[in-house]
C-alpha cells in the first residue's frame, strides 16, 4: 500500500503516514471539517482550548468530542425508545 508522510507531524508520530489515496484523504478531511464545527458550535470553550494543539492532536481531539456529543445526544433523547437509547 501505498503511504506518504503528512507535513504537519514529526515523522516518528504513530500518525505521521495517511492514505495517498486521494478520495480518502477528501472523506477524511471533509469528517475532521465536520467534527470541527461540531466541536466549535457546541463544546463553546473547549474548542479554543483545542485550537492551541498542531492541527492532528485539534482534528483526533474534535473527533472525539463530536463522538462523546452524538452519544450523550443519543442517550438524552427521551422521544427514543429506552432500548434504542442503550445501544
């Protein structure tokens, strides 16, 4: 497979390759854009706090909280069955 080094990491960062495949990094990007403005519209503070990390530690650090939030969101949705909620 076919592998290049990203610019913005060190090369010995455990995420320093990504796919060179083009489409992939698109979805890639275009996730890590949509976790950010889910991040920046509702974590208020805790984006700004994100904003001070090198931009893969900001994207993972965005990714997770839009995770936390869609699952919280999920599990507080009283219209939804008790045994949807759970998963």
């Amino acid at each position: 497979m076919s592998r290049k080094l990203a610019t913005s990491v060190p090369s010995n960062h455990p995420g320093a390759f990504a796919e060179s495949v083009p489409a992939q990094g698109r979805e890639l990007e275009a996730a890590y854009r949509l976790c950010r403005a889910i991040a920046r519209h509702q974590a208020k503070n805790f984006y700004y706090a994100f904003l001070a990390l090198p931009r893969p530690k900001h994207n993972a650090i965005c990714a997770v909280y839009a995770f936390m939030r869609q699952a919280d969101d999920l599990s507080d949705d009283e219209s939804l069955p008790i045994a949807t909620r759970r998963g």
